[in-house]
C-alpha cells in the first residue's frame, strides 16, 4: 500500500493531479491499512473525533490557504459534508484524499442513522450519489475490507502526462492584481468583482496587489472582510511574503505607515476612512450587506466562489450585478479560471463536481407567462435521475447567496416535501418544505424552559419558547426552508404561487400553520408579507458576518392560530420601536421601514400627533416639540408610502445623529434633513385626510 501511494503521489506531481482512495471495511480494518503508510512523514490534515494512527484531528475551515499532502477523513465519526469538501480544497498537487468509511452498501444506512436529518428512508441518498460516481472515474480508487480482490497491487497507476509546473502568480492571477491596482489608480466608484471556482489563488491575488500597492505608495490603509477571519489569511500570508519586513499579527500587517487587517462587514458599513476595501467570498454576505458597502467606499474590490464548498456565487453574480450594472455601470470583472495548487484536468477535483454537484447550473428557459406553468409536488424518488436532482439543484443554487454540499445532502436525505414549477418539463421553480414540531411533552417542556433546541425544528421551538406554549412544538407544522424561482420567471408571480401551492398541500395533510425565518432584509420582508405572512419574531442578534437580522414569518392553516399570530404581530409592532436603541440599534433603516407596515392597534391620540406634525411642516413647531408625535406616526404607518423613509426611521427610531445622517444621505446638515422630515411628515397627514373623507 505504502509504495502504491508513494507512486501515486508521484505521478500526481507529474501530471498536477490529485488522486481519492476509499477505504471501506471495518474502521479498526481502515485504520490498520491507514498505519501502513508513511503519513508522520507528511503534511497530513485529519478530520475526526480522535487521533487515527497518530494524527490529531482538525478543523477543516481553520486551515484553508494552507496546504496539505493528504487529507484523511474518518467518515466513521466525521459527518460534515461541507468540512469534507473544505478539507479537499486544502490538497495540493499529488496529494491524496483517503476516506475511510463502512462497506459500501452498508454507508447509506450507517451515514443516515448518525444524521441529524430525518427521513422515513432508511438510506441515505446523497451517500449512494456520491459513490455512484466512484466506478466510472478516473483517479478514484476503492479497497475493500470484504472483496477477494482488495489487494492494492491490483491497481493499475495513471499514465503521465506532460511535465505540470505550477506558475506562481499564475497568468490569471497577474492579471487580476493588474485589474485591482487600476481601482486604485483610476477613477473611483468603479468596484471590480473577481469571480473563480475554488483553488484559483484570488484570496492570495488579493494579498499580492496589496504589497504591490504598499511599494508603490498607492495605499496606506486597506480594509479585508469575509464572512470568516479563516477566510482571508491566505492574503495576510501572501502579504507577508512578499513584504516580509512587516509584522503580521493574526488579522492585521502594518509595515512602516501602511496597514491591513480584517474588520467584519457590518462595522465597515458604517467606516469609510480606508483607501481600498476588499470583501471576499462576497457570496456569502446578503446583498443588500454589499450593497451598502459599495455606496460607502469608493474603491472596492469583490471576489467571490463561483463553484465551490463555501458556497456558490451564481446567485450573488445575478442578483448583485443588477445593482452594479442599475449604480455603477462602469464597474469591471476579472476572472480566474486556471488553479493554482494542481492541473486543470484534476481527476479529483472532476470527480468532486459531479457527485456533489459543485458546477450545478439552471436550465435556462422562457415561459412567457404564469399560464404557461404547472404546478405539482415531487416525489422524492425522482431526484434519483441527475436530470431531475441537476435541475432543482441548479436553480437552489442560482436563487440564493449562498449554496453548500450540505444543501444537496438536505434536498436528498431530509423529509422534506418539494413543490416545483414546470415549464413545457423543465424546473423554473421550487419550494422546500421541512416539517417540524409533533414533539414529545418533556422535550417541549424543556423547550419552553430554553433548556432544549431540537434540531430541525427552529421555528417550532422558537414559538414554544417565547410564547411559553406548548401547542407549537406539539402541532404538525412546516418550515419554508427554500423557496426559488428561475431568472427569466421572476416577477411573474411563480413565488406567490409556489407558496399557495405550499399552503394548500399543507393544510390538506393536517399542519396548523407554515412558516419560514429568513435573514431580514428589504425585498424578502416585501415578498412574504404581500405573500399573506404575518412577522411573528424579530432576532435579537445579527449575523456575526453579516449584520443582517432573522425574521420569523408564519401564516396560520388553522383557525385558532389566527388571532395568535395577529397578537404575535402586533406585539412585535409595539416592541421594536421601544427596543430599538437596546437590542437593534445598529439595524439598518430600509429594513426598518419594510418592517413596520403600520400597527393599527396603536392608541395614542392620532388626532393630536397629525396635528402637531402639521405643524412641524409648517414651521410653527421646531423638532423637539413634534418629535414624540412624529415617532408615534412611524410606527402606526406603512413607511414604505413615503419619500425619505428611511431617513426618518433614521433619526426618529434609530436615533441616529443629524451629522452621521446628513453624510448617509449626501445631505449639508441638520437644516437639509429637516427638509426631508417635512416632506414625509407632509405626505402621512395628506394621506391621513384623504383616508379620513373616504
């Protein structure tokens, strides 16, 4: 074994390709045929819950940039389908992936068992996916503890190819740092986005420009974000190689008066004392995140995953260059398509593609209009065709910012129900239901208690816990876990259908009520409340990466939920206002402003406050003297109505100050902003006349 892999290793670096060994049998059996080689000798990377053969196990995700020249996984104790593809990423050229693993036919059962995901089906799909592809690939090899033949002499080497040099920067690379000195050099307000598959060396690209742009004198203050600090250290590493007098201190460079360190992306939204700002896997982070930070620096550079296991950047690419191309339709791209770490042609990373579905694509098709589709649930079993699973797949993968091989795992080994949208047999929509609640009356009682968070049960247990009720965990319910809808279809109300499909096939098997919980953002809380849904709970923690808030939306299928959720709502109106500056200060105002549609049950004196702010417009009154009745308008108000809404939650809910707010708005101070309140406060009380004669 050891010599074959020691052939293999070397064909590997030959060629620029790596290679996949399974190893399936007994775990001791894997183990005795894993202390066979020579690993202490290598840079080996061990993802379990113990030491195998005197390795320690790591996290995957703390070693990306790094590299390794075998990666094992014991697929025994180690289930984290995306920790798996991160720790491949981390493989150079004649590296070796080893996974020890059960008997194939029995892996599908085991990996199911030992799933967090429930499912009626005793086997895991997305396990006999992934070894459906091992036969017919090339690189890929199996040793068997069972079969007679489970003799690694048995297997035949790869041929060699010509001789791989890998050319550090490569071409690709080279000609991003070119495109990433010009945002500097040139005109500002034209962001470039650097888009490639994974292993292209774009994060060490931005390391490079930035000791270009240090030499040069061009920058002397440049900010990194991602969603992760482990993300970016592959620029702090290449920086400090090619500026190695600089002193690298975890997540910041400094070398004479220039400086790079990592902040997350919510607090560069509210900085702009920087030269250049990268953000990278900008898929990752929600667009309107990306959107402010565009608006706030004016030199800015993006890279994002295109395909790969920190999630896929189609839906980022779509949606966000909409707004470039709506704002700064002079920004530019650059692309990196050739790896870095091994050959274009790696048998490894082909095989990695297909079975787990990293190069997912939707069809591309014009229905015309909502007529021209059809609606129906999918059985389940159809996903076992890589026609049908590619499809569903690829449009999950293109309507949201971020997609992992763990959603393909959730789409096939979850109980979830799909309902799809088809156009003349081709997929242009598709609904994700997950079930929840029907739990136990201890566990519920831990729930209430916040003692116990079950698993796949997340908006079933928050209603229980925070209403002190145990019918929401009891009930049957369903979560809207993805909801999606191909480019060419949208706006055409496939969504909204979607949904009422959702609703219906719900109701009829006996569910109480459907839900979702969503990052809270502007056009997501527009699609859900015109949808029929009703806000229930507001998160009181952001996203650490994002900054962004979860909202829970429910809408009840029975009707005794229905004044639960309207009170659920209507608690939420009333709260959010007086909590604001405690628990949301830092939300951002257009969210606020989708938020409050308006709370009808508010009783102050409306009379009073239209009056007062009559006045104000008027000028009789300064602000001080309306702002109470102002603020009570705010939240009795649909504010989406209304010009300079989100400046006036701006100053009168967020309690921001008239300086920060007259620079949010390009606006010459107090005076200018006062102008705008006018302007709003003059709409809701013309608004209100026209109401009150009607």
């Amino acid at each position: 074994m050891n010599t074959f892999i020691q052939q293999l290793r070397s064909v590997g670096k030959h060629n620029g390709h790596r290679y996949l060994l399974f190893l399936s049998g007994s775990s001791s059996w894997a183990q005795a045929q894993l202390g066979e080689l020579d690993l202490a000798n290598d840079e080996s990377l061990l993802l379990a819950e113990s030491a195998v053969c005197g390795l320690s196990p790591n996290i995957a995700k703390r070693h990306l940039g790094q590299e390794f020249s075998t990666v094992v996984i014991d697929a025994y104790s180690w289930q984290s389908v995306d920790d798996w593809l991160a720790a491949v990423g981390t493989l150079r050229a004649g590296g070796i992936l080893i996974f020890m693993c059960p008997e194939f036919d029995e892996w599908p059962p085991y990996f199911q068992s030992r799933s967090d995901l429930s499912n009626d089906e005793s086997d895991s799909f997305f396990i006999q996916r992934v070894l459906s592809y091992v036969s017919a690939s090339d690189g890929v090899y199996h040793l068997s503890e069972r079969d007679s033949v489970s003799n690694s002499s048995e297997f035949q080497l790869p041929s060699l190819t010509y001789t791989w040099e890998p050319m550090l920067p490569s071409r690709d690379q080279q000609i991003a740092v070119e495109a990433i000195l010009k945002v500097v050099r040139g005109r500002a307000k034209r962001p470039l986005v650097i888009r490639s598959d994974r292993g292209r060396g774009k994060t060490s690209a931005l390391g490079i420009a930035a000791s270009a742009l240090f030499k040069a004198g061009d920058c002397q203050r440049i900010a990194i974000t991602a969603p992760h600090q482990d993300a970016v250290a592959a620029a702090f590493r290449q920086l400090h190689q090619e500026l190695p007098g600089g002193e690298l201190s975890g997540s910041h460079y400094k070398i004479d008066d220039c400086e790079m360190t990592f902040l997350p992306a919510f607090e560069l939204c509210d900085e702009t004392a920087w030269d250049l700002v990268f953000v990278d896997e900008a898929a990752a982070l929600p667009i309107v995140v990306l959107e402010k930070l565009v608006r706030q620096h004016p030199r800015l550079v993006f890279s994002t995953t295109v395909h790969g296991y920190e999630g896929s950047g189609r839906g980022f690419d779509i949606r966000f260059k909409e707004i470039l191309d709506s704002q700064f339709p002079q920004w530019r791209r650059a692309e990196l398509r050739e790896p870095v770490r091994w050959a274009v042609d790696d048998p490894l990373e082909h095989y990695l593609s297909e079975a787990f579905l990293l190069n997912a694509e939707p069809i591309l098709i014009d229905c015309g209009d909502l007529g021209a589709i059809q609606f129906r649930v999918l059985d389940k079993e159809e996903l076992t065709q890589e026609a049908m699973v590619k499809q569903v797949f690829g449009l999950l993968v293109q309507a949201h910012y971020q997609t992992s091989p763990r959603d393909l795992q959730y789409l096939l080994d979850s109980s979830c129900i799909l309902i799809v949208a088809e156009c003349e047999g081709w997929i242009v929509g598709v609904c994700q239901l997950l079930p929840e609640g029907r739990l136990g009356a201890e566990l519920v009682k831990g729930v209430i208690g916040g003692e116990r968070r079950p698993k796949g049960h997340l908006v079933a247990q928050r209603l229980a816990h925070i209403n002190a009720r145990a019918y929401y965990a009891e009930c049957l319910s369903y979560r809207v876990n993805r909801i999606a809808v191909a480019e060419g279809q949208r706006r055409l109300g496939v969504g909204r259908e979607l949904l009422s499909q959702a609703e219906r096939y719900t109701r009829n098997i006996g569910a109480a009520y459907l839900s979702s919980s969503f990052a809270a953002t502007p056009d997501v809380i527009d699609f859900w409340q015109h949808s029929g849904f009703t806000s229930v709970w507001l998160g009181s923690r952001r996203d650490t990466s994002s900054g962004v808030y979860s909202l829970i939306v429910a809408k009840s299928l029975d009707a005794k939920l229905v004044h639960d959720f309207d009170l659920m709502h209507r608690r939420l109106m009333m709260d959010v206002p007086l909590t604001l500056r405690h628990v949301h200060s830092d939300m951002s105002a257009d969210t606020l402003v989708a938020l409050l549609i308006g709370d009808e049950a508010n009783n102050s004196d409306v009379e009073f406050d239209l009056r007062t702010v009559k006045r104000y417009c008027d000028k009789e009154l300064i602000f001080e003297q309306a702002a109470a009745s102002m603020i009570r308008l705010c939240c009795r108000s649909n504010m989406q109505l209304f010009e300079h809404a989100e400046l006036a939650v701006s100053v009168l809910l967020l309690g921001r100050s008239w300086p920060r707010v007259s620079v949010d708005y390009n606006l010459n101070g107090r005076a200018e902003v006062e102008d705008k309140l006018r302007v709003t406060f003059a709409q809701i009380a013309r608004l209100s006349d026209k109401e009150e004669k009607e």
